[in-house]
C-alpha cells in the first residue's frame, strides 16, 4: 500500500553565507513512512541541532530537500497538481513550539479558528462555521464561552496550544506534525497536552509525528521512536529502545533524565555521557 506521507533517503544542506562559505549538514539520508490506514504515533528525538525541525520542515512541505523526495499519497510533494495540494494542506497540518508566537496579538483566537474554516470551505454559512469551532474547541477540553472572544494575551500557554490543536482537528487531518508541542508549557500543563495527542490518534484516527528532545514523553506517547544525533538516525525501533539503548547518544539522553531518587548520585551515568561524547569527537 503506498503510504500517506513519506521521507526517501531526504538530506538537506544549508549552504554558508559569505563569511561562512562551511555548508551544514542538517539532515543526511532520512527515511520515514507514515501509513495511509493505520494511525501512529512516531516520536522524532534529539538534542537542538540535530536535524528534528528541518525534517518536520521539509514533511510540511516549507523546505526543499536537497537530494532525496518527499512523497504525499505517492507523489513528490514538488509536483503536485493544484488539487492535490491543496489537499495535502487539508491533512497535513502542524503544531508549532511556541503557542504564542503563532497568534496575531491584534485579532481575537476566534481568527486562527475561523481561517482555515473559511480558507478550505468547510462550513456553509457562520451558524455551521460556529458549532464546528465548538466542538473542536471541546474535544480538546476547553469551554468556547471561557475562550472564544479572547485575546491570546489573555488565554495561558497551554490553552493557546489547545487551540491549534483544536484548529488542526477542525480540518480532519490524516497527518499532524507537532514540533516541540509542550516545550514551552509549564510542566503542570504538560499532561493535558500529552492527552491531546493521543486522543488524536486513539478517538480521531490522526498520525501524529512528535518532535520532541525529551525522551520521557516520547515514551510516554509513541508508539515507535527515531533518534536523530547531527542530522543521522542513530537508532530507532519501539519505545522499548528506551529500556535498552545500544547507541551511545540514545544512552547520554537517557541518563539526562532525571531521576526522584534522593540516594542517587547526579553523574552515575558517567561512562555513558563519556562514551557518547567519544562518539560527538569522532
């Protein structure tokens, strides 16, 4: 069966600007499938600099490969007609790190919902357009006459991000990419957005890429899990990779992790850290 999304053997270059003719690698030849019927969660993981926001870049279709294809429903996503890109902005959709930067402060948060509404034609008149914003906004757990009518100043970082969720779930997608979803979230608002997710998937039938540099929530929600070291995959496999790490930098994330245990030492996992940082020098 031919996948919903696809990465071929992708690597992107950014090429050095003039005082700095170096090129950077950012990903070198990364391959992924996302099936077509059956929804999955893959969590992307690696430290800033790794590669994980390029590769989400380019799935979105924002970003170029350098050599390799991104491929939707079998297609290079560079050659698709104008039907069939649209449809790929129909499911395919994102969630961004930042659940501020994404809003404009002078428009309320109904405007980021009613857009994509508009945009794509999804309702016929403002009454449909109205419950569909509703129900959207309910399904991940927020009260339309608590949030709509606000501005996002007014709203707190895990309700901004709520509501792009709730605005990727009003296009039905197939696919969500979600970029560092919680990273800038306070850590007791963290576990509502985590549950967001997966309800995506388990109630909605979305696959959702998780990019993300902690593996603890990769774990949490991820039914597989991709470890990205300088733009390379160094391991990857179900998240029982995190129980038996054979790649020293898959260990030196593990042991970052800390741990409540107040008889435990900080640094036990020194021969971890030092054998990934051998791994780095080579």
């Amino acid at each position: 069966m031919t996948p919903l999304l696809q990465a071929r053997d992708v690597t992107k270059i950014f090429k050095g600007g003039l005082g700095d003719r170096a090129a950077t690698v950012a990903l070198k030849n990364f391959t992924l499938a996302l099936d077509a019927e059956q929804p999955t969660i893959i969590a992307v993981v690696g430290e800033s600099g790794s590669g994980k926001t390029t590769m989400g870049r380019m799935l979105l279709g924002l970003e170029r490969p350098t050599t390799g294809e991104i491929l939707y429903r079998g297609k290079n996503l560079l050659r698709l007609a104008r039907e069939e890109a649209k449809q790929f902005r129909i499911e395919v959709q994102a969630i961004f790190q930042d659940p501020f930067g994404v809003y404009n402060s002078f428009y309320r948060v109904d405007h980021v919902l009613t857009v994509p509404i508009e945009k794509f034609g999804l309702a016929h008149n403002a009454n449909e357009s109205r419950a569909m914003i509703e129900r959207a906004l309910k399904a991940v757990g927020l009260k339309p006459e608590d949030t709509l009518g606000r501005y996002p100043n007014q709203l707190s970082g895990g309700q901004r991000q709520r509501i792009m969720i709730a605005r990727a779930l009003l296009l039905r997608p197939k696919v969500i990419i979600a970029d560092e979803p919680v990273s800038m979230i306070d850590a007791s608002l963290r576990e509502s957005i985590l549950k967001n997710l997966l309800q995506l998937k388990q109630e909605f039938g979305i696959s959702i890429i998780y990019i993300t540099h902690d593996l603890t929530t990769a774990y949490q929600i991820s039914d597989s899990i991709i470890v990205l070291y300088r733009g390379e995959v160094v391991e990857q496999g179900g998240v029982e990779l995190v129980n038996d790490p054979q790649h020293p930098y898959t260990k030196l994330l593990i042991s970052s992790i800390p741990v409540p245990d107040p008889n435990r030492p900080w640094g036990e996992d020194e021969e971890w850290s030092q054998s990934a940082h051998a791994e780095r020098t080579v």
